[in-house]
C-alpha cells in the first residue's frame, strides 16, 4: 500500500529522480496552505510554530521564501493506509538533490529538524515513529552516504519507538539520524 501526500516533498521521488522544480514545489506549497485553511478553518501550523519558538529559546520560527516571494510549506500531510509504512531515511542525504539548490545556502545543513504529529491513530497498532540508532554519514556503516536504507538491513541495530497520540508533537534530528514509520495496523487510515 502505498501513503498518500498531500503537498510535495523537495525530494527525489518518481518523475523527478534530482527532486521537482523550485516552481512546482512552491506551487503545491501554495496549494497545500489554502487546502487546509479551507479544511480546518484554522492555522495549523501555528501552535506548532509557537511551541518550536519556545524551544529555540523564543526566537522566530517559520518558513524561507523561494527566489519568487513565495514560501515553502512547513509541513506535508501523509495519509497511511493500512499496512502502509514509510521507509528507513535520513534528511541530510537528500540536502545535494536540486531541489534543495535554492534552500540549501539559507539554511544549516547540520541542524535540520524533522517534526512529526499524528492526527489520527492507527486502530490495530503500528504508525510508531521509529528513531534508529544510526547517524548520516556515519563511516562504519556501509549505508553512510544513502538517504534510504532496507529495513532489514538495521534491525539489530537500537532504536527507540514513538506512538504519539493524536495532537502530540515530537521533535527530533530527522536530517542526522536515520528513522521510518512502522507498518499501519487495523482497517483505517
């Protein structure tokens, strides 16, 4: 089964092996942004930005504009289906892809967040946040320069296990340390 997106990653995905181009992107960033003020009627990201400020010590947290004025997303919305898990990756791997060329001087390569919130919980389990204990770039694995790795190819290797609740909002370095999304249980989504 494969997850549904709502939004566009700057990733490499199928159709765009070096990531989509900078105007296709931000024009689904654009869209996505209205979608779900329609949707919800509210801001959502905002009580995400506000609790990230907090941790950054009060500083301003938000989105970079692309050369055009317009933003990047502050988020994509996935939607698993039933037996659907995303696979074992690592943020900072994607970083040299050109979709990142113009992202890339604006930010800290070597401090990139990832954040996570379930809307809604899996019914028969799975859906966990899955943090392994392996570091981009780490020279002892054979994997330090991929962005996706099997995961079967580091299961004896430690991890520690998330099954936030609805609403909760986890924070952690997405872009140094490999991590996926567990298999979904149950019958929905």
């Amino acid at each position: 089964p494969q997850l549904n997106l709502m939004g566009m990653s700057l990733t490499p995905q199928i159709g765009f092996d070096n990531g989509p181009p900078l105007s296709l992107y931000l024009d689904k960033a654009a869209a996505l942004s209205q979608q779900l003020q329609v949707m919800t009627g509210v801001d959502l990201f905002g009580p995400a930005r506000a609790a990230l400020s907090r941790a950054a010590g009060g500083r301003a947290v938000g989105t970079p504009a692309g050369p055009d004025g317009r933003p990047y997303t502050a988020a994509t919305v996935r939607r698993l289906p039933p037996e659907c898990a995303i696979p074992v990756h690592v943020g900072r791997a994607f970083l040299p892809t050109g979709g990142y060329d113009h992202l890339r001087p604006l930010i800290n390569a070597e401090v990139q967040l990832s954040w996570f919130v379930t809307l809604q919980t899996p019914a028969g389990g799975g859906g966990e946040l899955v943090v392994h204990d392996l570091e981009f770039g780490d020279p002892s694995t054979p994997w330090a320069d991929e962005g996706i790795v099997a995961a079967d190819e580091i299961t004896d290797l430690p991890s520690v296990r998330f099954r936030p609740e609805a609403g909760d909002l986890l924070v952690f370095d997405g872009g140094r340390y490999f991590h996926h999304v567990s298999p979904v249980g149950g019958d929905r989504n």
